[in-house]
C-alpha cells in the first residue's frame, strides 16, 4: 500500500503546522506596529498640544534628568574621556548632561518640526561670501553634509530656496512609523528621501547628476569605511559624500546647526575642497578626512550640543580598497 507523505513531515511538522506559524508570527508583528505607531503618535499629540519653545524645554529638562542613570550616559561619558582627556569629571558630566537636554529638545522640535520651519525668525544663516556666492551661482548639483549638532533636522532650511534637495536616511523597521517620520521631513526635501541600501548611491548619483542636491549626516561611525582621525585617535568615515563630489564635480559643502535661545537656531556652512589629482581614491581619502576635520572644530567649540552617546570610535572591518563604499555601484550609473 502506497503512503502518501506530506513534504512538511520531513521537519518533524506538517507544512500547514507551519503556515498557521507563520501566520501568527505575522499578526504579532503588525500588532505590534500598530501599538508602537500609536504610542508615537499619542507623545506627537501631547508635544503638539503645547506650544513649541514649551515642549522643548519640558522635554528637553526631563531627559537631562533621566538619562544620566541609564547605561548609555556612561558611553557619553566614556567617549567624552576619549575626546577631552585634559578636562576634569566634572566638566565632562556637565557636557554629558547638557547633551541630554539637547537630545531630548530636539526628539520634541521633531514632532514641531513644520511650526518652527514656518518661522523664519528662528533662523540665523552665517556663511562666509564666497560660499554664498558658490551656491548662488554654482550650476551644477551640490553635495551637503552635516553634523548631528542642535536639531540638525533643520540643517536644510537655508537651502530650500535655491535647490531641489533630496536627503538620505535610515528607514524605520516599522512601516507606519516610517510613514509617518518621513512625513515630518517633507518641507525640507522637496525631491524625497532615499532610504539606506544597495541601490542607492545610484540613484544619488543620478539624482545630483541632474542638477539637484543631496543633504546627508556624516559625522557618525562607518563600519566599512575608510580610516581618519578624529580627535586624535583612529576612526572610520564614509567617504561617500566626497566621492560623489570628486567624480561628479561638484561642490561639497560641511554644514552645522548651533542652538541659540530655546528652539532657534544658527545654520554655518563652510565649502570643504575636494582635489582633484590623478589619484582618485587618494582624492576622496583626503576630502573626507578634511571634512571630518571640519567636524570636529565645530564640536570642540559647542561639545553640549553633539551626540555622544553614538560609539564614534569603535573600528570595525574595513573593505580592502578605501572608497569602495558606494563607489562600484556608483561606477556602474
């Protein structure tokens, strides 16, 4: 007598086991989203139910209380040893805690991000002549790169007037947060946002090819990057940024937001050069360790306002050509 055996009982269960499994799994996950989006927009909801200096400074007062007991003000700490070895503990812990205040202003200007954008007297916009002149006149795309300092969500306001700015990002596992967050970002990027991936620095290649601008933060931990030094020590940057301005031609401009009273703002922007030898790698490797240069003057002039608590020296692998990153897909637009 023939038996009839189904596929699935070779794993020990049958395949409809599985599917019911599966199934479940899946509506524990959209649960789950759907709670987490509810409680973000429910904190959205009460930010915006006061005014915008209000929730900032409310915001702002309580992660300055709470965060210094969890584990990740010791990683600020840490860090800030690494960074300003000739300061005391307590002037470490004074920067540790005043960055708190600033992370937790920012998390609430995040949800009022459209009521500050629409007032112009919050922002201060200092940049040198020639660079005013640069991005008046240049009629090729531009690169921008800024610096988690302040709300650096507002880095992009100068620049809305002049190009079709276009943002990179890192895309929330949550779909309906996803949504939402990158909804918030829309007045400032008017071409969109690219999320992280394999295909994207294609497509920032085609987008700035066009004539248009690409606004991304470089100032964070790349683990296949290229070495730098970064207060004194061994890093990893993305060289990105200055790749897509060596090959493409165009300028690359450093920007940084400085907090002044409450949630206003200074946007300073500087040109970082960008050489252009016979060497290409050796190009992008010297205008990404000016940038991160650049970086790091800033910080030392306002440390409270940068984030610390990111792992900024960790080294992990390194691809075995500095520059790879990008650059082979790059390459093939």
């Amino acid at each position: 007598m023939r038996r009839e055996v189904n596929e699935g009982t070779a794993l020990g269960e049958p395949n409809s086991v599985k599917g019911r499994r599966r199934r479940r799994a899946g509506l524990f996950r959209r649960a789950g989203e759907i709670v987490e989006y509810a409680g973000l927009r429910t904190v959205a909801a009460l930010v915006r139910a006061l005014p915008v200096d209000s929730s900032s400074s409310l915001m702002g007062a309580a992660w300055e209380c709470v965060a210094p007991r969890t584990r990740r003000h010791r990683r600020v700490l840490e860090n800030l040893r690494r960074a300003f070895p000739d300061k005391t503990e307590a002037e470490r812990e004074a920067i540790a805690r005043a960055q708190w205040n600033n992370l937790g202003r920012t998390f609430a200007e995040t949800f009022q991000i459209d009521r500050i954008l629409a007032d112009g007297s919050r922002f201060e916009v200092v940049l040198p002549d020639a660079v005013r002149a640069r991005i008046a006149d240049c009629p090729t795309g531009a690169v921008f790169v800024a610096l988690h300092s302040a709300n650096w969500e507002v880095a992009a306001w100068p620049l809305r007037s002049r190009y079709s700015l276009a943002g990179i990002y890192q895309k929330l596992s949550n779909p309906r947060s996803d949504r939402y967050v990158t909804g918030l970002r829309s007045e400032l990027f008017d071409g969109g946002l690219f999320s992280k991936g394999h295909t994207t620095p294609g497509r920032v290649m085609r987008w700035v090819r066009s004539g248009n601008a690409i606004g991304l933060l470089g100032d964070h931990r790349e683990t296949n990057g290229v070495p730098v030094t970064f207060f004194g020590r061994e890093a990893t940057a993305n060289p990105f940024p200055a790749m897509l301005a060596r090959r493409l031609h165009v300028p690359l401009f450093a920007g940084r937001v400085v907090r002044l009273a409450g949630s206003r703002f200074r946007i300073d922007g500087v040109e970082i050069p960008v050489p252009e030898t016979n060497d290409p790698t050796a190009d992008v490797l010297a205008a990404t360790q000016s940038l991160q240069a650049q970086f790091e003057a800033w910080i030392r002039e306002r440390p409270q306002e940068w984030m610390w608590v990111h792992d900024r020296w960790r080294i992990g692998r390194r691809r075995k050509q500095a520059g790879e990153l990008g650059i082979a897909a790059a390459k093939r637009t």
